[in-house]
C-alpha cells in the first residue's frame, strides 16, 4: 500500500499542548473540505509505503510522528499507525469532520472548520484548536465548547505567513473573557518553520 503524500518533514509542533516539541510530519495529500481561508498546500507530489516513511522517520532523534493534511482521515491509517506504533508516538491532526476508525493514537488534535464536525471528535480528542478569525468562529466556539473534554484552544489565523493582528485581538479577548480557553499563537509561523 502506498499512501498519497504532499511533504514530509523534521520540525517543531507549532500549535497545541506539545509546542516546541521535536516531531517527524507526514503530510497525507488531500482534502475532504474546500475551505477559502487554508493555508496549507496539500496537493500530492509522490506517494511512499509505510515501510517508507517509517525508514524516512527514524533518521531523527524525535520518537513523535504527527499525522497530519488536508485530511488524513480519508485514507486508512491502519497500516501506517500498526508499522510506527512500535517505536512512536502518533498524533494525529484533524478537521474532525470524518468519522475516525479505530487507532491507537497518542494524541488527536481536532481543529474544526466548519459546523459539519464529527462530535467524536470533540469529546475524545486529546485537544481542539477553534480557529479565530474564519467565518462564523465565536457562534462555533459556543456551540461546540461545552461538548470538548480536552485542552481547548483559540488560535488566530494567520495571512499566509504574516500574522493577523485584528484576529489576535479578538482571540485574546475572548480568552479573557473565556478563560476556560488558552490562546495559541502558531509557533511555527513566528519563527519561520513548517
């Protein structure tokens, strides 16, 4: 099985609770959303097995994998989460949209879209990451808050890589006025990783 990849790469998580952690990225290609404000290019550019990108991972010291898009719940991560449940630690990063099968995963981190996400997913996931600033984000927030059980976060989005300074002000000020809601910058954006 070879599985659709647009990049894979060593970095620093950049968003969350493990932020500033050293981690291994597989970028799965595709999407089951359309969204106006995506950041990310997540078009296919090659494929790999899990073989593959296991032998590609252990070339770093980090022992954590973060499965992430697009929307990596499209594809069958079975085989991919069985091969590096061996030697790592998986997250995995989702819309929450998709019904996720049965893995044994680390930690998921949820980060809604769009009002068609998968209550799974914001009950169990490890964290959920609402994103300030896109189109009807605080009527979201307010729908979807009293139903997570994990580290709930408000993340501004970015321009592009450029930092928008209207969406900061109003994350904070939710914040502040919500404190059972952490703020989260995108790290990585800040010091220039992906």
């Amino acid at each position: 099985m070879k599985y659709p990849i647009s990049e894979t790469f060593y970095s620093i998580i950049g968003e969350g609770q493990h932020t500033g952690q050293a981690a291994f990225f597989i970028r799965l290609a595709g999407c089951n959303l359309n969204c106006d404000f995506c950041d990310t290019d997540y078009q296919e550019k090659f494929q790999m097995t899990p073989e593959e990108l296991l032998e590609q991972a252990s070339q770093y010291q980090s022992r954590i994998v973060v499965i992430t898009g697009g929307e990596p719940c499209i594809h069958s991560l079975k085989p991919l989460v069985n091969l590096f449940k061996k030697e790592f630690r998986i997250h995995l990063e989702t819309n929450g949209s998709l019904l996720l099968d049965t893995y044994d995963l680390d930690w998921i981190a949820a980060s809604p879209k769009s009002k068609k996400v998968d209550a799974f997913f914001l009950k169990y996931a490890s964290e959920v990451k609402f994103l300030c600033g896109i189109p009807g984000w605080e009527e979201m927030l307010e729908k979807f808050l009293p139903i997570v059980k994990g580290h709930k976060w408000l993340m501004p989005i970015a321009d592009g890589l450029t930092l928008n300074q209207n969406n900061i002000k109003m994350a904070v000020d939710y914040c502040l006025k919500n404190p059972q809601v952490k703020f989260c910058l995108q790290a990585h954006k800040v010091i220039g990783v992906k």
